[in-house]
C-alpha cells in the first residue's frame, strides 16, 4: 500500500516566512501537515537532513522539495503551485 501524497511543511511558530507560507497554502485551501521544529532537535535534523538546508520554511510537495516560501510563490507566481498540489488532491482520492 503506497502513502497518500501530501504537503508538508517544517516551520517554527514566529517565522514570518513560515506564516506567510501558511497564509499561502491557506488561501488555497490546501490541507498541510505543519511540522514544528522550535523545540525538537531531532525534527530539527530530519528537516535537514530531507532539505539539505537550515532555515525554515522548508516545503515539500509530495517527494518534491519546493525550497522555502520564496520558492513556493515564484512557484504561484509563475502558474506552477496549483498544478502541483491538483497533483496532490488527485493522489488523495
């Protein structure tokens, strides 16, 4: 049996990008798991280790890493974000 596809998102609680990445995907109506890293190291090092990177947000779509808020609006920006997340909502049904 195969895991549903779904959106994930490392964040901390005060992180203007973090929220701002919520304010996305909410708008959007996009159910997201949100994994707070503020005070676990060892969500910390998971975040890490799936992102290669440090700073939060970091974003994944399914198995594909989008990067940070940056990433997921040049995403929106340039008409790519809602067919990723259609791809989502397909593989959940």
């Amino acid at each position: 049996m195969s895991a549903v596809a779904e959106v994930i998102l490392y964040t901390t609680e005060y992180c203007p990008y973090c929220v701002r990445a919520r304010y996305l995907l909410d708008d959007k109506g996009v159910a997201y798991r949100d994994i707070r890293i503020d005070a676990s190291r060892d969500l910390r090092a998971e975040m890490e280790r799936r992102s290669g990177r440090t700073s939060v947000p970091q974003i994944f779509i399914g198995d594909r890493h989008i990067g940070g808020y940056d990433d997921m609006a040049a995403l929106d920006m340039a008409g790519e974000l809602d067919p990723l997340l259609a791809d989502i909502d397909d593989a959940a049904e």
